[in-house]
C-alpha cells in the first residue's frame, strides 16, 4: 500500500538567487510598509486625527497630500469612534486636502464600527471583501490587484484577548492575525506611556511587548516641544525619512443634532512634514517664535484687560495683577502704547498712570 508522504514545510525552498530583486511592498511609499504595523502614541495626542489623512492618501483620494501611495488600495477602517473619521473627512473635504467625491470615498474608504472580535471571528471578514482588491496597472501593462488594508483603531476596542499585558496570548494573536490575513496589510494602532521625541527608541505599547516584538513595524506619535512627529521605529526596509512633524490644521463646518438643529462643529486633523535633521532645527526655531508671539499677544491681552477695568491706575499695581516676568510685562506695556490701546499720563516713572484708549 502506497502511502503519500506530505512536504515538510521547510522543505519548500526559495530561490536564493533570484533573477530579479524586489523591493519592500508600502501601504505608503517609504513610510508605512505592506504588513502586519503598530502605530501607537500617548492617549489625547492625535492618533486618529494623523491616521486618518494617511489612510486617504492610501486610497487615492488626495491628490495633493505630502505623502504618496503608489500602490492605490481600498481602505477599511475600524473605528471605535467613526463620527471623529467622519468629521476629519469633512474637513479634510472643507481645506481641499480630499478632492475626490463623495461616492469615491465611500467606495475606497470603508469606515466600520468598532466591536470586540475574537481573532479567529476578525479574520473570517477576509472571504466577505474579496470585491475590495484594486487593480493597479502597472509598467509594464499588466495588472496588480493589491489587498485592501485594514486598519484596527484601537486594538483594546476591537481585539478580543483575556490579557493585553500577556505576551504568549498577544504573540499567539498577531501570529494568528498575520496568517489569517495572509497579503492583506494591517495596521494596529495602540497607545504608549508617555513619552518624547528623544526616547522615541524606548517607547512601548501599552501592554504586552510582542505587539511591537511580533509585527513588522512600529511608529510612534510623539511630542516634543510643544510639536507632535510621527517617528518610524522598528522597521525592515532603510526609510529616506524618519521622522514627520503634524502639522494641525482645522475647519469649522455646519452639522445637525439629534433635534435636527444646526450647530457649527470644529475639526483638527494633522497633515505630515518630512523632517531632516536641518530642516527640525528650523521648525523648531520657528515654532518657539511663534509660540513666544502667542505668549506676548496673550500677555498683552491680560494687561489690557486690567487697564480697562482700572483706568489710571499706575504701573506697579497694573503690572501687580498679571504674572509673568517684569521685563516682559514692561514690554507689552511699551507695545500696547505703541499700538495707540493705551496711552500714559503722568510720564514720571514714579507716578505714571495708563488709560485705555476707546472704543472698549
């Protein structure tokens, strides 16, 4: 009786040389790679509003975004709060950053509700989207049909596991996500403890390590000096770039509550700046002086506002009731009668009185 002798999976060998050589397949050209990717950042710090204008850069839908994918792909977004991804889209829409319709985004970007899945159930969705392969054209005039990807935002709202903080349970679960999936690219986003641009390296996600130690990439959403980056960490391919300053921008738009009254709705969203080491120390600089601008208009305000509501009263009590450092409080004193809002009497340093000037 014969018997069939199956092949050992290790016995499936692979050319060690072969007649081409094949570059890292992105999600995003040279920042995000086509894999199993932990993108994990402080709780409050912008996660999803930096996550969502990559995500529709992915699916085609900017022509103008900073960022680019070659490769076009359908995207599915798991959200624990799809009315936040609806609003940046909105906004994004609003700025002109997505100038594509709304039947194009609601075909490439196909936003979810968060539920808590077992991997063995999350996996199971990869036989109902087999309708969501793009086919990209390429150079030579064939067609790659490239896999959507899947975006889990957050892992504690969407994976079901007994102990985050377990490595052997978490391990077993990018294991099994990763085989399930096979070629469909996902991107697990989680949250780390508090961290800076200068630990970028040591940074971890909250709970058990084999979420960064299993996957194929890491990048962080960090904060330093008053700026959030984008860093890439672990990683298997060399990036031009590694680090992105998040740039806020913001649009106020008209939306309807639940008693179909209108209201006005405020929305940030981040769009990403790649930073060389040159061009950081620019940004830097020039974000300290804005900062230090901000500081003096809102000082100016505050010195003002106690003019106003004292007129004469001298300088040592105006300055008494604002905190900051004298030097600068003398200052603001000095622009605010440069600008004509206030005007001095009694000019002896000794006696000197400020008067606000009308209308206030």
């Amino acid at each position: 009786m014969n018997s069939i002798v199956k092949s050992h999976p290790w016995c499936e060998f692979i050319s060690s040389c072969p007649d081409e050589l094949k570059i890292v397949e992105f999600v995003l050209d040279d920042v995000v790679a086509a894999g199993t990717v932990v993108i994990a950042g402080e709780r409050g710090l912008g996660k999803t509003s930096a996550l969502v204008p990559l995500m529709a850069s992915v699916a085609g839908l900017s022509s103008t975004f900073p960022l680019r994918a070659s490769i076009k792909r359908n995207v599915i977004y798991v959200s624990e709060d799809p009315e936040q991804v609806t609003r940046i889209m909105w906004a994004m829409r609003e700025n002109g950053h997505i100038d594509a319709s709304p039947f194009q985004i609601t075909s490439a970007f196909k936003l979810v509700q968060a539920t808590r899945l077992s991997v063995a159930e999350i996996v199971q969705i990869k036989s109902h989207i087999k309708d969501l392969w793009f086919d990209n054209k390429t150079s030579a005039g064939w067609v790659y049909s490239a896999p959507p990807v899947i975006v889990l935002d957050t892992t504690n709202a969407t994976i079901d596991l007994d102990n985050i903080s377990d490595n052997s349970e978490v391990s077993k679960a990018v294991s099994d996500l990763r085989n399930g999936f096979d070629d469909i690219p996902i991107i697990l986003v989680g949250h780390v403890a508090k961290a800076s641009l200068g630990n970028a390296r040591h940074m971890s996600f909250v709970g058990a390590g084999s979420w960064e130690g299993d996957t194929q990439q890491n990048l962080y959403l960090v904060m330093e000096d008053g700026m959030r980056y984008l860093v890439i960490g672990k990683n298997r391919f060399s990036p031009k770039v590694r680090e992105f300053a998040l740039h806020s921008h913001y649009a106020d738009m008209v939306g309807v509550d639940k008693l179909g009254q209108c209201g006005q709705i405020r929305c940030f969203y981040s769009i990403p700046e790649p930073m060389s080491p040159e061009g950081k120390t620019v940004l830097k600089a020039k974000e300290a002086k804005q900062r230090r601008f901000e500081s003096d208009q809102q000082l100016m305000e505050e010195l003002l506002e106690v003019i106003v509501e004292n007129p004469g009263m001298s300088a040592t009590a105006v300055k008494s009731k604002v905190s900051g450092r004298a030097d600068r409080k003398h200052a603001a004193l000095e622009q605010l009668e440069r600008d004509g809002r206030i005007v001095i009497k009694n000019p002896d340093n000794r006696t000197r009185t400020y008067y606000p000037v009308a209308p206030f």
